[in-house]
C-alpha cells in the first residue's frame, strides 16, 4: 500500500500494528545485535575488553550523533510536508540531508580518530584498559562516513512505505553483524577493534542495500538536484535537535557516571554499569521502534489537520509503551543473576553482589520511563521540538547530574538509585507538558 493511503485511511489500531510492530522488529533485531556484542566481547575476550567496550561506547554514540540529527530532524519535515501533498519539498529535504550526513560522519570521525587517546585518558582509564578502548573508538571513527547514514535511510524507507523492508534491513543487519564477531573474534581471535569492525561492515553492507529503491527510482521520495535553503536546514536543525541532544546529554552523562565509577569501583563498577546499560538497549530500541516508526504517521496527519487520528494513534503508542516498559520491570526484578552471568563470564561473588543489586534498583525505572518516552516522541512527531528537547535534556543530563550530586554520599549505591529517580522526574515534567498542550492536541479536524 502506498504510505499517503496507509496513513491517511488505515483505521489506527490497524494501523499501529501494521507499522509499530515491524518498527518494534527492527529495533528489537538492532539492538539484540549490540546484546550479543557484549556477550561476545565479555566472553571471547574478558572482563577489561567488557569494561574498555563500555568506556569508549559513549564517545561512539556521540560520534553519531550529528547524523542522527539530520537523519531524525529531515524526517518530521518530510513526513509533514507529504501530508500536504508537496513532494517537491519532500525530495529536496531528502537530498539534502544525505549529502549532509555523509559529510558530518567524515567530520566526527576525523575528530574522533584524533582525540581518541586524550578523550580516554581523560576518564582516568590507563594501560590495556585504556588501549582497548581506543582501539575500539578509533575503529568505530574510521568506518563513520560509510554507516552513519544507516540510520536515517532507515526511516526513509518507512516515510515511503517500506515498512516490512525497513524490518528485513534490520534484521539483516542484525544476522550480518553478528555473524562477523563471531567470525573475528571466535574464529580468527582479533582483538576489540574487531567488534567495532564487525558492526560497521554489518551496517556499511545494509547502507548499500538499503538505497537501491531510492537510486533506482521506485521509492516514494527521489533523488534531485539539491537546492540548500536556510529555512529548511533550520527546520532540520529544530526538529532534530530533541533526538540530538537526547544523545548528547545522555552521552555527557554516562561519561560522568563512567568518571564517578572508575574512582568509586574500578573496572569492575564500568562492567556493571555496561550490564545495565545492555540491558536499557534492548529495552529503550523497543519503545522507540514503534514510536518511531508511527511518526510518519503522525506527522502525516497532523499536517493534513487530522487531529483526531493523530491522537488515536498516539494512544496506541503510550499504551504500548506502558505495556513494555512494566513487563521489563518484572523481568529484571526476577532474573538478576542470569542477566549479570550472561556479560560477565565467570562473575566472581563480588562481581555478581553488586550487579544483582544494581539491576533490581534499575528495574524501578521502568516503572514510570513509558510516559516520557512517549510524550518526547509525541512532541516531535507534530513539530513540538522545544517541548521534546526539555524532556529529552532533563531526562538525560539535568535529572541524572542533578541526582549524582544529590546522592554522592551514598556511593555506588546511590548512582544505581539515580535511574528510577530520574525516571520519575522526567515523568512528572512530561505530564506537566501534555497538561499544557492539551488544547492545541484536542483541536477539531479540519473542515
């Protein structure tokens, strides 16, 4: 089906799951691969390649990030500008934007590539601890101008109705990138620059694939000859931003958590610390696939002013994302120690104490992180972007550092309990926001 008639006409619950759950699939298949990843690198190598992994992960998002921005920030307008039936727009916002994330993935990962050593060393990391973990971002940096695009074409795909071909790319990637670690860490023994090296010829494959229906023509968007206009970088820039500095402040702020635990616990707390964080991706990639993938949607119809579809749509999103993020409470509460021996080879008494005590206090926060969750997406998905970047700011740097310093006293403890506090914050203020909205979210459909 065309994407104008899936968004325009599908009935909303149908439409959740026709676009939602091969959204939830491809997250799912992503993030199942960054899973296993660490299993591998914990468990081919050992527990300091585990701790350098986690260490350099941060600065490897962040290497991302300025694409992701584009990739995230071009959609909305894309999305909105289909909806009211200017695709002129639409295909000059596309072109643009692939030009512009390849430049900037060349340009981070130059930068990268350089401050390596000195952004490691500055987290206090030293000797093989420290040469991993540069090992592993500098590999990451070199590889960046071939893959950080993957990530915007795959919301392409959706906005011209490749929904279940998004799905399979992701899948694929997923097979692709694990089947290399095993490969060159299990059969031919490489170091961890090879679990960067697996995941980037993983995605570099899928970047090539996933573009054949825009250069062949068959796609809803095209390809045309560019025309950068400044109204249209700043849309990309305001609407990409909530995304961006979601991972820039979440980034600012493992790198802070990342400093208080090699003082506090060593390599040992950066380990636990990356069994929780494994365990967020595989959650997070869930809620965001099908939130994500119903902004096409969303956006769509909110620029085709109907509104009453809008927040149907939008209803099947928190109830999901509820129904996910309680479910993963229970799941974590109930298996502590399986979760901490599948990164942690071997986990010694230690090891596995504090770890099991860090994920039941974790697993707190998933009892209210759905109602942000939702709320940020909701707010970009209609053109809300300051609305969303508060949510996203506060969630993930004002409310976590605030917090750091509020329960330093408590030691490591008190940096477990930070998560479900957070959450909790960050629940408040996205209630306080759709509070305020609420009359210009409960607008009539136009005539």
């Amino acid at each position: 089906m065309e994407s104008t008639a899936l968004f325009a006409k599908t009935p909303p619950v149908k439409l959740f799951f026709i676009a939602s759950i091969p959204g939830a699939v491809s997250m799912l298949a992503s993030s199942l691969y960054q899973f296993l990843d660490g299993i591998f690198v914990g468990n081919f190598l050992n527990s300091t390649a585990f701790a350098a992994l986690n260490l350099a992960l941060p600065f490897v998002i962040i290497n991302f990030s300025l694409a992701d921005l584009i990739g995230v920030g071009s959609s909305v307008p894309i999305s909105i500008a289909l909806g009211r039936e200017n695709r002129r727009e639409a295909n000059n916002i596309f072109t643009c934007a692939c030009i512009l994330i390849v430049a900037t993935g060349a340009l981070m990962g130059a930068i990268m590539f350089a401050a390596a050593p000195f952004l490691i060393g500055m987290m206090g990391a030293k000797g093989d601890f420290a040469a991993q973990a540069v090992q592993y971002l500098r590999t990451y940096a070199l590889c960046s101008p071939f893959t950080t695009i993957l990530f915007a074409v795959d919301n392409y795909l959706r906005i011209s109705g490749y929904i279940r071909g998004s799905m399979y790319l992701n899948i694929l990637m997923s097979v692709l990138c694990v089947a290399f670690d095993v490969l060159f860490l299990g059969v031919f023994g490489w170091g961890i620059w090879a679990a960067a090296f697996a995941a980037s010829l993983g995605m570099f494959l899928c970047v090539l694939l996933a573009f054949i229906p825009f250069v062949r023509g068959k796609a809803l968007l095209h390809f045309c000859r560019p025309r950068f206009e400044a109204r249209q970088l700043r849309q990309i820039f305001v609407c990409g931003c909530p995304s961006f500095l979601n991972n820039i402040a979440g980034r600012i702020t493992s790198i802070l958590m990342n400093l208080f635990l090699v003082r506090l616990g060593g390599e040992l707390a950066v380990s636990v610390y990356g069994v929780l964080m494994y365990v967020d991706g595989f959650i997070q990639p869930l809620m965001y696939g099908m939130c994500d993938s119903l902004q096409p949607a969303v956006g769509y119809n909110w620029g085709a002013r109907k509104f009453s579809r809008v927040r149907a749509i939008e209803k099947c999103c928190f109830i999901a994302a509820a129904v996910i993020s309680l479910v993963s409470v229970v799941v974590i509460g109930l298996a502590p120690a399986w979760i901490t021996r599948l990164f942690i080879a071997g986990a010694a008494e230690d090891a596995l104490a504090m770890s099991v005590g860090a994920l039941q206090l974790f697993s707190l926060t998933y009892l209210t992180r759905w109602l942000s969750f939702a709320t940020q997406s909701y707010m970009l998905a209609i053109e809300k972007p300051l609305a969303a970047s508060i949510i996203s700011v506060s969630t993930a740097l004002l409310f976590p550092v605030a917090l750091l310093l509020v329960l330093w006293p408590l030691g490591l403890q008190g940096l477990w309990i930070n998560f479900p506090a957070t959450s909790a914050l960050a629940a408040i203020l996205a209630a306080v926001i759709l509070r305020r909205k609420w009359p210009e979210l409960h607008q009539p459909d136009a005539a």
